[in-house]
C-alpha cells in the first residue's frame, strides 16, 4: 500500500507566519467586532 497524501494545511497566501497567529489575529479581530457590535447597537 501506498502512504497517505500528507495534509496541506491552509493556503500560501497567509500573511501570518504561523497557524497560530492567523488564529489568535482571527479571535482578536472577532472580538473587535463584537465590541464595534455592542457599543453601536447598546446606545
């Protein structure tokens, strides 16, 4: 049997140097947004 194709894990175009980072960018950048989201629409 032939090995299994390794995973490619997401795509070039990244501007993160690692997962973890475009990760944590992503959570802080979600959180800005619910934040924009309370404070607009809680007035």
């Amino acid at each position: 049997m032939s090995e299994p194709q390794k995973f490619e894990r997401g795509t070039s175009l990244s501007i993160f140097v690692s997962d973890r980072r475009e990760d944590i960018g992503a959570l802080v950048f979600a959180l800005i947004i619910a934040l924009g989201v309370v404070l607009v629409i809680g007035r």
